[in-house]
C-alpha cells in the first residue's frame, strides 16, 4: 500500500457557527474566503464571537486530506511546525490518535488557528492566524523524511513561501515522489498566479481546485478551465459543489455527481475530496471511481461542524466506499 506524506500549514480550527451573516461585515472578512489575520485580530474574532457554539479540532488544508486518508487506513505523515503550547498539543495529539506519523518541528511564536465562521447557508469564512504554522521553512525539510513516502501531498497556502514549495519539491522529484497540489483560496492563487503556473507546470502531478480557485487560475469557467489545467499536470481536478466534480487526465475527462445529503457546513469539503481521490489513485482504481470515492467522503463531511467525522458517519463512508 502507498505511503502519503502530507506538508502545510499545523493549524487548530475553531468551528463558530453563526446566527447571521452581519458577523463579517463587522469584521471585515469576505464571505468564503480565507483572510491571513494578525494576533489581535485573530483575538478581537475570538471576543466577538465567544457567545456563539464553537468546536475545536486540528485542520489545516493538508491535514485534514492526511488525516482522512489515515481513518481509510492508508499509512501517512504530515510535516508542519507547531509552538510550545496548548494549542499545539492539541494539534499534535490529534494526529498522533488517528495513526499519522508526525514530523513536526516547534517555535516559541503561538500555534496557528483558523477561526471557521459557518453561515446559516453551510458556507465558510476562515480568519485565519498562521502563528507558528507560517514559520515552516526549506530548512524545516529533511530529506530521510521523504525516502520513506510514495506521493507528497502539499497545500496551496504554502505558495506564498517560494522556497519552501521549491525545495519540497525538488526532494520529491529526487526521491520518486508523485506530487499532489491543492491550490487554497482564490485570493491566494491571485496573488501567486504566476508562480504556480511555472511549479505547477514543471513538479506537479495531481491538481485539486475548487471552481473559483480555478477562475483565478485560469480566467475561465469550469468547463474551459479543466482542460486548461490539464495541461499543466498529469491530472486535473476541479470541484464545482454542489454540481459535483470534473475530471481530467489526457483525453479522457469524467463529470462526477454528488451524493444526496443534508449540508450543515462546508469546513473540510475540499480536502476530504482529495483524501477519497487519492485513496483511490493508491489502490489503482479509475479516475471515475477516484472521484466517486472524493464525493462521498466530501458528501460525508459536510453532515457535521468541522472537518472531521465521528466512528459512526466514518462507517457509512467507508461502506459507501466499498461499493465503489
């Protein structure tokens, strides 16, 4: 069984469900994006919203696809940096209890958070304090980490460290690695197009974008973008909600539908689609089953706050799963 190593950003998620959207305008937070945050304002979100129902879990792009992969019961890693403190440890723990193998580093800064504001309609709004998280360099990288790994999958809120995304890179490449991308906000991938363009088209494998990730990639709309994206990889994936996903590798491009279920919130929908889609890709399956296998594991996790699933809706997955 292939072995899948994750890299990104060590963060906590902090699940806040709101009664109204007038939060984010308070704030200043376009709603669905993810907007980098100092101290104090990760702080003055907390203050302003500490009346409302909240869940604490680790998250993190890359994390959340590691940690799905490691409940599937693929072997897995996750390389990230952490501080010395409480929230750290959860992140930590959280890990170390679902069987991922941490390569983790540590700093004095504070652990990062995402504060997840959920809308009454599902959809997510992060303001997100990358703390520790964002100190995670090229020389944070060992290379025996690596040997021991079969595809790298690495978060695109990592882009804006050039030479940390360079040099993962390069030691996959070195040691035989696949490499899967998952590009992160829109506004992330507008203020890097141009250099994801140039490591996308010459170090990675697999692309996972969500519709308005692959507009800002691309300026076009889905249909026209994933045979653009596909150009620049091996295979091209773009996920389009609530009307499933497309598919493309080649010639050959796959239109995947959804599963019927009832959203409470969107937090983990992406990631968990890469963690069914690589899951497929390491036991050989089709690209069609690949996706098949995303849109139930995303269908799954949007039942519940946050990004990750209790034992029971985790056992209605993998059944599903074995269907496919």
């Amino acid at each position: 069984m292939k072995r899948i190593l994750g890299i990104g950003n060590a963060l906590v998620d902090i699940m806040t469900k709101l009664d109204n959207d007038s939060y984010l305008a308070h704030f200043g937070l376009p709603k669905g994006s993810m907007v980098l945050v100092d101290a104090d304002k990760s702080k003055n979100v907390s203050d302003g919203t500490l009346h409302l129902k909240k869940t604490i879990r680790s998250g993190g792009s890359a994390a959340n696809t590691i940690h799905g992969l490691a409940r599937m019961g693929m072997e897995t890693g996750f390389i990230g940096k952490i501080g010395r403190d409480e929230i750290g440890k959860v992140f930590h723990d959280d890990l170390e209890a679902s069987n991922i193998r941490t390569h983790l580093t540590h700093s004095s800064t504070e652990s990062g958070r995402a504060m997840a504001l959920i809308s009454p309609d599902a959809e997510r709004t992060f303001a997100t304090y990358l703390g520790a998280a964002v100190e995670l360099s090229d020389k944070d990288l060992n290379e025996s980490i690596f040997a021991g790994y079969d595809l790298v999958h690495i978060e695109g809120y990592l882009v804006q460290n050039h030479a940390l995304m360079l040099r993962a890179f390069e030691i996959a490449k070195k040691h035989g690695l696949k490499i899967s991308v998952d590009m992160a906000s829109y506004n992330i991938v507008e203020a890097n197009k141009d250099f994801l363009h140039s490591v996308i088209r010459d170090f990675v494998d697999i692309v996972f974008a969500n519709e308005d990730e692959a507009r800002a990639f691309t300026s076009m709309e889905p249909g026209d973008a994933i045979n653009e994206l596909s150009e620049y990889c091996e295979i091209a994936v773009v996920k389009t909600g609530r009307n499933g996903s497309l598919v493309k590798a080649g010639n050959q491009i796959h239109s995947i539908g959804i599963i019927p279920v009832k959203s409470i919130d969107t937090t983990g929908a992406g990631d968990l689609y890469a963690s069914g889609f690589l899951y497929g890709l390491a036991h050989n399956m089709s690209l069609d089953q690949c996706g098949r296998i995303g849109a139930i594991l995303a269908g799954k996790v949007i039942e519940v706050v946050g990004s990750k699933m209790d034992d029971e809706r985790w056992m209605e997955a993998k059944e599903m799963v074995y269907k496919v």
